[in-house]
C-alpha cells in the first residue's frame, strides 16, 4: 500500500503538503505553479533560506545582506502565515 511505503518520510511529506498548500493558496498568483522558476511578477523562490522566507512574507524585508533578485517592492505582506513559514520552506526546499 502507499501508506507504508511513505511511512518512513510521512512526517516530511505532511510538511510539504501543506507547504505545497499554503504556495497554491498565497504565492501562485505572483511566483507561478513551478517554484523553480521565475514566475509572472514574483522570481523563483525554489531552495530560498528560512530566514528569507519568514523576512519576505511576514514583514516585505530582506535578511541582513541578503542581495534581492529584483528591486521591485510589489510584494505584499502575509503575516497570517507566521505559523506556517516552516512548512512552506519544507516546499521550497
């Protein structure tokens, strides 16, 4: 059954699920379906750092020397997903 051959990394593919979610729900319309690449406004963000993820999409700020893809300031804020930061890493990873 699928469900054992998962059970080992269930626990992380839960994680990317629902990261997968919280992307289709919030990022699609800028960053595109496909992470890896640069989306209609948004770049690509596939393997993006917890400390950028969490800087970008809670506050619109970049992490101390963080050099941005673009200089555009068109991405709104996303406060309401503090607590799901982490899974939408496990996505972007």
């Amino acid at each position: 059954s699928k469900e054992s051959e998962n059970s080992s990394k269930s626990g992380k593919n839960a994680d990317w699920e629902r990261g997968r979610a919280i992307y289709v729900a919030n990022c699609v319309a800028c960053h595109g379906n496909d992470p890896s690449r640069d989306g209609p406004i948004g770049p690509a963000i596939k393997g993006s750092p917890k400390e950028l993820v969490e800087s970008r999409v809670l506050s619109t700020t970049y992490p101390p020397g963080y050099k941005p893809k673009r200089p555009t300031q068109v991405m709104p804020q996303f406060p309401f997903l503090k607590d799901e930061i982490p899974y939408l890493v496990a996505y972007l990873r």
